[in-house]
C-alpha cells in the first residue's frame, strides 16, 4: 500500500549450535567461513570451508546445489548477515551464524591448538 516491500527474516543460529548440527548432519549442512583466507588459514570452524566475502557473487560457480544447507560465519557478523540476506534472495537456504568470536567448539588451524587448550581450563 505504501510501497513498503517485506523485509526476509533470516534465519540464524547460535554459532556453537550450528556446528553442534552440522556434526548430526554433515551431509546436509556445509559451513562457510566469509573472512579472508589468511584469517581463515589461522583459526576457523572445524570442517568449515572457506569463502570469502569479497567473492560472493561467484558463489553459485562453487556451490550450485540449493538443497543443501548453508551456515554462514565470520569474525564480523555483518558480512554473514549480508551473505545470507543476498543469498537467501537466490534460493539458498541459509543460516547466520553471527561472529566466530562468540564460537567455543572445535577448532583447526594455525592458532587452532592454543585456543583449544585454552578453552579446557
């Protein structure tokens, strides 16, 4: 009526939750990690893959299939939020994981094991 459109809500997930499914489901769920490579190269999400969000408009090139699900996380919880927003208006069923920041899980990486042992104590 006014030209108002409906904004989408996005789905998200608590990040330590969405890793805590993809581990019941890794066939049905890929986790991408937005930041930078080297970022990525020095901690990340075990098992997530990397893409980052300055390439998002290749996405569909590297990950055709719409079946599956997608949790999206970075360091700066905006650049999930974007990726999801504009991915979810191609058909994708994404999730937003927020910032990796706020995650207490497994990790891999460079960095990946004084995080570890700092996390047990």
């Amino acid at each position: 009526m006014f030209g108002f459109k409906k904004k989408e809500i996005i789905k998200s997930l608590d990040i330590n939750e969405g890793y805590r499914r993809y581990l019941k489901h890794p066939e049905q769920i890929t986790i991408i990690c937005l930041d930078e490579i080297k970022d990525y190269d020095d901690l990340h999400i075990a098992d997530a893959q990397c893409f980052p969000f300055r390439l998002l408009d290749k996405f569909k090139e590297t990950y055709p299939d719409q079946n599956m699900k997608y949790y999206f996380y970075a360091v700066n919880k905006v650049f999930s939020e974007k990726a999801c927003r504009k991915l979810m208006k191609q058909g994708y069923d994404v999730y937003d994981l927020g910032s990796f920041m706020n995650y207490r899980e497994k990790t891999e990486g460079l960095l990946s094991s004084r995080k570890n042992r700092r996390r047990k104590k």
